[in-house]
C-alpha cells in the first residue's frame, strides 16, 4: 500500500462515515495523486480552473465511480463557464458578479453544480468570502433569484488560535439557514473542525505530504 493510501486510512479510521474528505491534489501531478484514485476515492480538490482541466478531464471521463471535483480556490466570473464545465462542487462562492455569471453557464451547459458560500469569517482583507452579516441576503438571492444549490457554508478561518470560535460561528450560521453540508477543515485544524459538525474536510499535506 501507497504512503498516500497509508496516511488517508489513518485519518478516515478517526472520522464518522457521514465525512467526506476532499483530498486537495492543487500542485501535485497525477502521478502523485494516483494511488488514492486506484484505491477509489472520489473527493478531490484544485484551486485553479486550468491546472484542473489538465489534470482531471480525461481522467473523469474514464473513471468508475466517478471523480467529483471540487474548486476550492478563488474563482474569477470570467473562469465561470468552464469552471462550470469541469467541477461537481464549488466552495467559493463569494460575491453576486460570480453567482450570476455560474447561474448563467449552468443554464447554458444543463449542468447542476453544489455550491458552498465562502464566508470572510475573519473579516480579513487578504482573503475572500461574504462578509459574516451579509450572508443571510447573499444565501436569499443567490437560491431564491438564481436557483442555485447551495448546500452550506465554507470559511478558512485567521490564524489566530481561535479556530474554535469561528467553526463555532459558521456552525451556528449555517444551522440558521437549514443547511446540511459545512466545508471547514484543513490539515492543521481538521480535528477542531469535526467538533463543530464540519461534512467536508479539505486535506492537502496531511495525505500528500508538504508541497513543494
């Protein structure tokens, strides 16, 4: 068995069933990632639309199960249309501009994306998201307006030790609208994230070793 295959058994064995873990493969080669898709794990993310289409394309096309690909970076609404094309998931949804231009190449291309809302639970300028007190009117137009799927929240929280309270803030969050699906979690911070119901975790070094 793959060092790969290893460390992602480990961290499964710890976790409930109702998890889903999105091995993060941004960066890696195919080569690299192989091992977990032979050993038949679907979950895996990119953050950049190109480095994704290179990637996953022809293998999603030949895979059983299939692969489903999850854009967890930034998206430009220019990107949209083939970000539209490629992904199954997309966890940064974070502004109207972006919600409309996705709503418009679904339509186009007869496609259902799920979305997450990212949330700027920080309130931080270097990172993206919705701000924290304008998420309930975001959630209302982009599901009442442009019908998309939005299935939970997503946040990355500041580095502050304070991981706690922010898991505990989107948690919250989330539940008041009814959502099921929460996408919090990275390597650092995954086991704090399962305390506060995360369904989706995002693991890159933790399986893939440390990026180059």
């Amino acid at each position: 068995m793959s060092i790969i295959v290893d460390r992602f058994n480990k961290i499964k064995s710890n976790i409930n069933s109702n998890v889903n873990i999105i091995a993060v493969s941004k960066t890696f080669t195919y080569d690299h990632i192989k091992p977990l898709v032979d050993f038949g794990h679907i979950h895996f993310g990119e953050n950049k639309v190109q480095e994704a289409e290179n990637k996953w394309v022809k293998v999603k096309s030949l895979n059983n199960p299939p692969i489903q690909l999850h854009m967890i970076g930034k998206l430009q609404s220019n990107k949209a249309k083939k970000a539209v094309q490629i992904f199954d998931y997309i966890h940064s949804l974070d502004s109207e501009k972006l919600a409309n231009a996705l709503s418009k190449y679904e339509k186009q291309l007869n496609k259902n994306i799920k979305y997450f809302i990212q949330v700027n639970i920080g309130q931080e300028t270097q990172k993206s998201g919705v701000d924290p007190g304008s998420v309930d009117e975001f959630y209302t137009y982009v599901t009442n307006k442009l019908n998309l799927n939005v299935i939970g929240l997503m946040a990355i929280p500041p580095a502050d030790g304070n991981e706690d309270k922010y898991f505990k803030y989107l948690y919250e969050a989330n539940a008041s609208l009814e959502l099921k699906d929460l996408s919090m979690g990275m390597s650092a911070d995954y086991e704090k994230a399962l305390n506060h119901k995360a369904t989706f975790l995002r693991l890159g070094s933790s399986i893939f070793g440390n990026r180059k």
